[in-house]
C-alpha cells in the first residue's frame, strides 16, 4: 500500500472542502502578533507528554487569536467542512523537526471544531522524511492522515512574481486551508527557516530558489493564491532552537528555547524568530544575521505584497 493518496481520494477531499469553502467568510488575522507559550525541553529528548503539548499548543494560538481558549482560536480558523493540509518541516530529522505530540495536539483542536480525521492531513515532501522524523505514516484510519508528497505535483507550473513552480496536488486541488508547523532555526542562505520557508515544501522546484537570501521567492510564493489564498495558520516548535549552522540540526548550535509560538500571521511569525535567533547569536558573539550577510531581505519584501508584518521590532509578542 502507498502512503500516497489516491487521485480518487484527493479528489473526494477536495469536492467536500470546495463545498464548505464556498459559504465561509475569510478567517480573522491579527497583523503583528505572535502567541508565545512556555514548554520546556525534555530530558535527552525524549517525547512529550500528550497533555503538556496540548496544554502549550491550545495556550499559543489562545494567546496569539485572542480568543478564550484553543478550541476558540481553531473555531474562529477554521470550519467543519475544510480540509486542512499541516506542512511540517522534518529537514532536521528527529531532534530538530515539529514534534509529533504537538502536531498531534493541533489535530486533536480540529477534530474537535468539527473537522473529520480523514480531512487532516499532515503532510511533508517525502514520506521517509517524515518516518525519519517521528511520524506514523497513514492513508486511512487514525485521528489524521499522515502523507508525503512523493512527487505527487501538478503536472503544469503557476507562476507568481518570479517563481515558477509545480505545486503539490494536495496543496494546489485538495486542501481548503493550509498551516505551515515549523521549527525556529537558522539558515545559511534564507537567514531565518521558521513557517515561511517550510513552504518551499510545496513545490517541485525549491531549489532554484535560494539566490539573494530566498528573496523575492519565498514572498513570491507566499503570495501565490495557493498559499495567500489557503493558509490560516502559522505554529513554530521552538522548544529546542538552533541560531547558526541550519538548516540541518547541529547540536552544537542549539539552545532551549522552551517555547511553541503561533500566529495567523505568516510574516510576523518569522519576524519574531528572526528576533530570537539574533538575540541568541549575539549573546554567544556571533554576528546578526545582517552582519553575515544572509538577512531575511524576503520578510519586508512580503510585508510589501501585504502578507504581514515583517519588522522584527514591531512585532507584538503575547506570552500566554
């Protein structure tokens, strides 16, 4: 059995998610806010407690929606008849990629909102990565599904600005709304990996992409109406960080940041970690990104598409 699925399948998914899309108003932003919630490393890495990632992941979007509580913040998002793609960024393997107790938490407010198992799908490029990673691999059965892309894309390129791209069929045909799971890492081109550049996941083509610190190509892509037009949510594993050496996991470089961050504003999650990896770099006498010459530069250039806030310094940081 493939871990794929099916082009019957993604086609089911996608006729009842169109149907919801059409009666629903767009989702509530709030421009500049980032949710910060306290969840300390284990020991050794070892996994975290179910109710402890759920008590973190319901407290971040809480604190960064406005809203009572998480199943609120996930009502107000989302809708029972969506289908919700959760991208996460597994590049870093074990020890550096969104931990499945969270992602699992995220699942678990949907399903509670309304949104049956089999139309969350957690998805990442390639199923190894994800096996690699934590994650059960599952097609059917379960509180989620649990896919890789595995070069399931379109078979004709979209532009938008200068990228041009096959996307994935999940993302392009299937999912009604997307999230973007990241983790809060360094990059040695992009400056900043965090939930924007998990998005070039998504596309074949990523790769072509990397010149002049990722800019304008990540603000390019996340400007496409596949991405603009789709993602509601941005959560960031940052109970362990790295500030230098990303964007694989060089333990060297990490510190316990203790923290799952959340924002339904794309380009304000990245701006805060931007602020927190530079903040870390230069407690341990690294320079600024800035200094080494790989600033973010795509973050004001979205903030000019209109996609969010992309200044570090005002962004508001509301700790749960």
């Amino acid at each position: 059995m493939t871990d794929t699925l099916s082009r019957r399948e993604l086609a089911r998914l996608a006729v009842a998610g169109l149907v919801a899309t059409a009666a629903r108003a767009a989702p509530p932003v709030r421009p500049g806010r980032v949710g910060v919630a306290r969840l300390a490393p284990s020991p050794g890495h070892a996994p975290i407690g179910a109710a402890a990632a759920e008590r973190a992941v319901a407290a971040a979007l809480a604190a960064a929606t406005g809203s009572a509580d998480g199943r609120a913040a996930v009502a107000a998002l989302f809708r029972p008849g969506d289908t919700v793609g959760i991208k996460v960024n597994c590049l870093g393997g074990p020890r550096l990629s969104p931990r499945p107790e969270l992602v699992a938490a995220l699942a678990a407010l949907l399903a509670e909102s309304g949104i049956p198992a089999h139309r969350i799908v957690v998805f990442e490029r390639s199923s190894r990565e994800l096996a690699r990673a934590g994650f059960a691999l599952r097609r059917d059965g379960g509180p989620f599904l649990c896919i890789g892309i595995d070069n399931d894309y379109d078979r004709e390129p979209s532009t938008s600005g200068e990228i041009g791209s096959c996307f994935a069929r999940l993302v392009s045909t299937t999912c009604t709304a997307l999230v973007s799971f990241g983790v809060v890492k360094d990059h040695d081109l992009a400056g900043v990996s965090a939930g924007l550049k998990n998005l070039y996941g998504v596309i074949h083509n990523p790769n072509k992409y990397h010149d002049h610190n990722c800019d304008p190509y990540l603000a390019d892509l996340a400007n496409h109406p596949f991405v603009r037009g789709k993602l509601r949510l941005t959560l960031l594993d940052g109970v362990v960080a790295q500030c230098h050496g990303g964007p694989a996991y060089r333990p060297d470089e990490t510190w316990p940041l203790g923290a799952v961050v959340a924002a339904t504003d794309p380009v304000a999650a990245d701006a805060w970690a931007w602020r927190v990896i530079d903040g870390e770099r230069t407690r341990r006498g690294l320079p600024t990104l800035a200094e080494a010459k790989r600033p973010p530069r795509f973050l004001a250039t979205a903030q000019r598409y209109g996609l969010g806030v992309g200044d570090p310094a005002a962004i508001v940081e509301v700790r749960a």
